[in-house]
C-alpha cells in the first residue's frame, strides 16, 4: 500500500527544450507552488498574492522600464516535481530570481537546484531551519520555527501567565517535531513545567486516548504545534472529553478557514502564532489588505500576505540592483534593510532570514483576531 | 481507568476497521485479488455520505440526515464497486494463463486507486471537509465517557459482523461465494453464474465500505481526496493479519489493531503506532504465514 504513493509521482519526465528566445523588454520571474494536490490552498494563497505584488509594480511601470514576466508552476504538492519545476524554470524559462515553496520539504527541494544553478531563491512561508542553511543563494521573507517557538514560549509564560503545560505534536513531521523541541526548550529555560509531553502518530484521526492522558496530567495550556486538518478533529474530540478550546496554543500551521469552518467554536479563545492578522494594525499590512480585497473579493490568508511580501522584496532587490543579472539581484537581496511589508518590516540577517515580529491570533468568535504581536528576540 | 477506556476506544477503532477490512478480504477470497481501489471507494462514499446528510439538512434534521446519509453513501458504494469490477477487473479475467494471471490486475488495481483519488481531486478539491456534529452527546458509563457515535459504531458492527456471517453460511449467495472461493472452475461447472456472484461480491463490501465511511467521518475524520490512504493502510494490514480470505479473520484482525494501536498510545511510543502494527503483522506472519486464522484448509470466503 505504502508503494502506491511512488507508483504515482515517480514517473515525470523532463525534457528540456533548447527553446532560447530572449526578449529583452521583460524581467521573468519564476514560482513554483502546490497548485494542486493536498496542500493546494497553499499554493494557490501564495500565487495570488505573488500576482498581485506583479500587477501592482507593473501597473507602476515595472523595473528599471521593463515588465515583469512571472511564470508559476505546479509542484502537485509533491518534492519531486518541485525540483523538477525549478530546473525547468532555470533551463527553459532563463528566470532570473525563484520564489518558492510553502512546505519546507519542497522548499529543500527546490533550493538545492537553485543554490546549485546560482539563482537566487526566495520562500515566502517555509520556516524550517534547514531550508536557507549553507546555502547561498537562497532566502526566506518569512521567520524561522526557531523564532516561532521561542516567542511562543515566551507568550505562554509571560502573556497567558501559564506555568504549567502539556505539549502535543506530531512524531513524524519535521515542523511539529521541531516547534514542540525549541518550544520545550525555551519554556523549561523561563521556568515553566512541561507535565505531559506526547507524540503522536501522523494521520491519525482518533485522538481520545492521548487526549484523555493529557487532561489527567491536569496542564493550564496544551501546546499543539501541528497542522488545520489535524487539530479540527483534536478540538471537537476534545470536546467530547471535556478540555475546553482556549486551553491550547498552536503555531503557524493552524492557519486556515477550514479550522474555523470544522471547529471555530470548539476553538473558542485558543491562541496561535502566524505571519499576518487580517486585522493587524499595520500601515503597510492595510494597504495590502485593501488592494486584495478589491482584486480577490475576500480576506487574504495568511500565505497571500506572505507570498506578496516574498514579491515585493525580490523585486524592491531587483529595482536596487545596478543589472539585472542574478548575482546582482543577490547581492541586493542580502542589503534589504528595513522593509516595510504586509507582514511586518523585514530585515535579512546573515543567515539570510528574515527578522520580523510576529503576530498572535485568538479564535474569537469563529473569526481570527489579532491579539498581539511579538518582537524577535 | 486509562487502560479500561484505551481498550474499550481500541475496541470501537477496531469494529471501523474491521467493516473495511471485510470488503478487502471477500474480494481476495473470490478472486485472490487485492482490491486496491477499495480505499477509494470508502474515500468517495464518504464524500457522497457528506452531500446527502448536507442535503438533507444535517444537524438540524439528525435522524433523516444520518439514515439517508448512510444508505445513499452505501448505493452509491455498490455501484461505484461493481463499475470498478466490469471496467477494470472483468476484461481481464481469464485473458493469460501465464505467471501474469495475478500481476496485470494487480497492476489495474493500483492505477484504478490512482484515478480514483486523482478524479475526487478534480472532482471535489483538496479541500478538508468536516461532516456536520449529528451525534454530540456523550453516555456515561459507571464513570466511563463515551460518545454516542462511539457507541452507534459498536452496535453497527456487531449487527453487520453477525448479518454477514448469515449471509455466508446461510443463503444462496454466501454460498456460491464460497463455492467460487473452493474452486472458481468447478463453480462455474456447477451451475453457478460466477461473474454475477462476483458482483454482489464486490457490491456488498463496498456498500460495508461505505457504512464504515460514514461512521469513521461522523466519529473522527474530516473528508479529503487522500483520506482512504490512512484506513486503507490498516484496514488492509489487518485482513492480512486474521488472514486474507477469510471474514472472521479479518473481524479479528480489525479488533487486534485497533486495540494495539489505542494501548501503544498510553506509552512512551505513542508516536510509533504505526511502527508497532507492522511490527506484530510481522511477528504473526513469520510465525502463520498465512496469518492468524487464514491457514490452506480454512474456509475461504
């Protein structure tokens, strides 16, 4: 059973065509993103901000006289085709910057080609540590898991006034694993107690027993780095058990209007950290989240906002850079400084991540609302 | 009390992955194929089962919801199965009598769970959907907490586990099947219309299938295009742990996983479940081949 996933995506092709036409009125740019298969909303959140940051710059007459070209491709939420999307982009489309992915598994993926053809990548939303390390060429707008764990231990402790916590997360999965270890090390370090600390099994879908063992451990928060899709079910089972919603906190991966949808009100007054708040009372934050209205007609998501930040950085570093060649735009890409963004003012440190504060949403009223924001630290 | 209730929960887990074990071991006991596409066929009635209790005004009308709900999920099964069975099983059969006989339409198996996941995809997006709570209360037991829904899957299982056993051992049909399973060429000699039975074989287990699909998202799960991937894992490890072929067996193997899994959650191992599944469907095979109640002169079905 397990082979049928191989049986599915191993067999693409790439042919790359010596198709070598130039045209020197363009800058293009390439993307590649989850446009289909499970992790779709990612993707499609993502290009829709990335097309409205190319709209908007071309509307203003594009960079250095010439248009933008963006080219997106689709990764089928798989990391085989992401790599295979990015050398296309670079062997057939000549793109001169990439940005890219959402997972940090794709974004690995895609980076090791890009880092390799020395062209410069940037992710929007992958936070894995791993995604920019040793590598050059590549960038991420977004913060790292790191940060994100860090701060959110600081929260609990410090803003929730909680001492005593539970931590739940995922045991196969590198970002759960990964938030639930730099959670649990920042915490202990504020002088917090962890009272119960439990793994669990990826894809599964009846989590009585654990819930069960987590409230007799009897925490005043339980922390739950995992994803939407999950914690639905983690909440209304909970429910049923008797542990109240605001009791947990989570990190950027709750985010979707499918938490709300499935358990908004079993949710009710939980807290979790994420990139951007629709409400976020930033100037620059509004503006983005005007324009996105007039053009998509709804609230941007948290990847729009990320992925027209991702955008709007490579192409302010485009518009600094003396050619547009990738070595130049690298190079400008490592002197942003102090960028005024929809997620925050973003700052590349030597590691080439993006310093940034993060914001903390609380389900209220099946709605997401700002709560506060924290500086990184 | 943790291990009372993990084993109570174990037992409930179990029953849903026995209803989807039995469509997998009756289609290997007529055919002595494994039919891939059965996890789709849950995954796609659970989508059915979630339109039609939608439709039917979901939690504001939770008695028609869920009854409506169930039986079009498991109709819409049956003819899902049988349309599998005539489109990409049937031309096959008895095409080549070489080593291949058993490859090719285990092959087509395979790509008919790949078309099926990839069309629900198309169909219906990937999108995460969440059936409406019609059952939220909660029994308690001498101090046990139990959801209702925990309880209807019980009941169901058992009234489906003891019906199934009548149908095999009492009617017409339980046994042309089993006649099928003895011997497909003898069957056929003997007046019996092999590829009807064949068809009623794969409608019924589909339509269990679908039952178990409707409970499994009421209880526990959301629906998405790759959900089938999950139960299907374990529902097709535990046919081939009370051994393949045979219907109690996998009644046995569903209630073995499902408690294991739920008790290796209270260890230090809870992440791990999956690990220690395979690793007793290992230990078992290695011991029975032919898995815990699937030796050469049981009864096949």
């Amino acid at each position: 059973m397990i082979s049928r996933r191989h049986f599915s995506s191993g067999f693409a092709i790439v042919l790359a065509t010596g198709c070598e036409k130039k045209n020197d009125q363009e800058i293009v740019v390439g993307g590649y993103f989850s446009l289909s298969g499970p992790d779709s909303t990612f993707g499609n959140d993502s290009k829709e901000g990335i097309e409205l940051a190319t709209e908007e710059v071309n509307a203003a007459g594009g960079i250095k006289g010439k248009k933008i070209r963006l080219v997106v491709e689709d990764d089928k939420s798989t990391t085989q085709e992401a790599s295979q999307k990015v050398r296309q982009l670079i062997d057939r489309d000549k793109v001169v910057a990439v940005l890219g992915e959402v997972a940090s598994s794709r974004s690995l993926a895609g980076g090791l080609v890009a880092n390799q053809a020395k062209i410069p990548m940037l992710t929007p939303s992958s936070s894995a540590i791993e995604v920019t390390q040793g590598r050059e060429w590549v960038f991420r707008t977004s913060y790292t898991d790191d940060l994100q764990g860090r701060a959110l231990a600081r929260f609990v402790k410090d803003e929730l006034k909680k001492t005593k916590v539970g931590i739940f997360y995922v045991a196969q999965d590198t970002y759960s694993s990964g938030l639930a270890k730099t959670f649990r090390e920042a915490f202990k370090k504020l002088g917090g107690e962890i009272v119960v600390d439990k793994g669990y099994q990826k894809g599964e879908t009846n989590y009585r027993t654990y819930l069960s063992e987590l409230k007799a451990a009897n925490p005043e928060a339980i922390f739950v780095p995992n994803y939407y899709g999950d914690m639905v079910l983690i909440a209304r089972q909970a429910k049923e058990i008797g542990i109240p919603g605001s009791m947990f906190v989570g990190g950027d991966g709750w985010v979707s209007s499918n938490l709300l949808e499935g358990a908004g009100a079993e949710l009710e007054g939980a807290h979790f950290t994420n990139p951007y708040a629709p409400d976020v009372p930033w100037p620059s934050s509004k503006k983005f989240n005007d324009a996105y209205k007039a053009k998509y007609k709804r609230e941007p998501p948290a990847f729009a906002a990320q992925g027209y930040d991702g955008a709007r950085v490579l192409y302010d570093a485009i518009a600094r850079a003396p050619q547009v060649t990738p070595e130049a735009i690298r190079k400008a890409l490592t002197e942003t400084k102090d960028f005024q963004g929809a997620t925050g003012t973003i700052t590349f440190d030597a590691e080439r991540n993006a310093e940034k504060a993060i914001v903390v949403v609380m389900v209220k009223d099946k709605k997401f609302t700002f709560k506060t924001q924290l500086d990184p630290r | 009390m943790n291990v009372l209730e993990a084993l109570i929960t174990g037992v409930t887990q179990g029953a849903m992955i026995a209803l989807v074990a039995l469509g997998y071991t009756m289609v290997y006991g007529v055919l002595k194929l494994i039919n891939f596409a059965h996890s789709e066929v849950f995954m796609m009635s659970a989508f059915i089962g979630l339109f039609v209790i939608t439709a039917l005004g979901g939690a504001a009308n939770p008695l028609l919801a869920g009854i409506g709900g169930t039986l079009s999920a498991m109709l819409f099964a049956s003819a899902l199965g049988i349309t599998v069975e005539r489109l990409a099983y049937r031309p096959l059969r008895g095409r080549t009598k070489s080593a291949l006989t058993r490859i090719t339409p285990l092959v087509t198996a395979l790509g008919m769970s790949v078309l099926l996941q990839n069309l629900a995809q198309l169909l219906f997006s990937a999108r995460f959907r969440p059936y409406p709570p019609l059952m939220s209360g909660t029994l308690d037991l001498g101090g046990l907490r139990m959801s209702s829904s925990r309880l209807l899957i019980l009941v169901t299982a058992v009234v489906v586990m003891v019906a199934l056993e009548i149908i095999v051992k009492r009617t017409w049909f339980g046994k042309a099947m089993r006649a099928l399973s003895a011997n497909e060429e003898a069957a056929r000699l003997m007046g019996i219309r092999t590829s009807r039975v064949i068809a009623m074989t794969f409608a019924l287990g589909s339509s269990l299938a679908a039952l178990g699909a409707v409970l499994y998202c009421l209880d526990q799960s959301q629906v998405y295009p790759t959900m089938g991937v999950v139960i299907g894992t374990r529902a097709f490890v535990a046919a081939v742990l009370g051994g393949i072929g045979s219907i109690t067996g996998a009644m046995l193997g569903g209630l073995l996983l499902g408690i294991i899994g739920e008790l290796v959650k209270l260890t230090d191992y809870s992440g791990g479940v999956d690990v220690l599944v395979f690793l007793v469907l290992i230990v078992v095979l290695l011991v029975r081949p032919a898995g815990l109640l699937g030796s050469a002169r049981a009864e096949k079905v």
